[in-house]
C-alpha cells in the first residue's frame, strides 16, 4: 500500500473503488430473491429494506438505477455510523473493507464486531484476523470444506482478511 499512514476517522468515507466492488460482490437482482440458505431476502445490490425501512418481500421489483441510488444513499449513511463506533486511525482500505462488511452484515452488527474492537485498541492485524470469525450462515459453519450453501460468504470473509493484512 502506497500510504502507510492511517487518517483521523472522520476524514473517510466509502471509496468509489469500494462501492463498485460491493455491487460486484453482491451481485444485482431486479426480483426479490434469498441468496443463501437461511438468509432474508434481498433485492437490488442485496438491499433488505424497501426505501421505506421495510422488509424486502419476495416478489419485489427494481430497477438497475433505482437499486444504486439506494446503495449509494446507505453506504453514506452508513459511513456517519462507522464513524461513530470506529475511534481508531484507518487507512482508507481497513475502513472501506469494515464498510464493505456493515453493506453485508448490518451496521450494528459491525459496531459491535471484534473488528472494531480490535482496532479501536489498535490491535489492527486482530482486527483483520477478527474478519475470519464471521463465518457463518443461520448456524451452518461456511468455511466447511467443499460446501455448496455458502461458500461465496466464507471466501469474501477470505478476501477481506487478505486485503486488511495487505493495508498493514
């Protein structure tokens, strides 16, 4: 990484880079559908919510712009909740790939994460290991060799590990 330096937290936000590869990893659908066993459905770039906060319900229509406006308007959202429970320097990888996880497990669920525990103490290599915990779909352990359920959400825990170790 060119830049070895971490920046004040309130200085990042969601890069451009960032944004386009979360759409990439969650894929786009114009019809509501269930992505892996055991998980709530998702429309768009896998939006759960209707714009009104609702639940997405199978048989919910997008459209391609509709569903980036509404990823682009969360993931601004979201970084002002990152911002708020990360205390720690970032670099603008560590806190790109923490967006990339809040996109795909909740905010909440982020702010509560060893993720941001770790580096809030400045653990950050714990806080990359910590990416590797998350492997697990409605109880089924996804990183189980040759799994056909969810294998996609253990290798994208793989890729986030991999990044944040190569922003250290």
């Amino acid at each position: 990484m060119a830049n070895k330096h971490r920046i004040a937290i309130g200085s990042l936000a969601l890069s451009a880079s960032a944004l386009v590869g979360l759409a990439v990893h969650e894929g786009y659908t114009d019809t509501a559908v269930i992505p892996v066993k055991g998980d709530v459905p998702t429309l768009g770039f896998g939006m759960t919510q209707r714009p009104d906060g609702s639940p997405v319900q199978m048989g919910d229509r997008t459209n391609p712009l509709d569903a980036l406006k509404r990823t682009l308007a969360y993931t601004q959202n979201a970084d002002a909740q990152i911002r708020q429970c990360v205390t720690a320097p970032l670099h603008q990888k560590e806190f790109d790939l923490m967006a990339d996880f809040g996109y795909q497990y909740g905010i909440r669920a982020l702010c509560k994460s060893s993720i941001v525990a770790r580096a809030n103490a400045g653990d950050y290599r714990g806080s990359c290991e910590a990416y590797k915990l998350y492997r697990f779909v409605a109880g089924y352990d996804c990183s189980t060799p040759g799994n056909r359920r969810c294998m996609g959400v253990w290798n994208r825990q793989l890729e986030r590990y991999t990044a944040c170790m190569e922003a250290q």
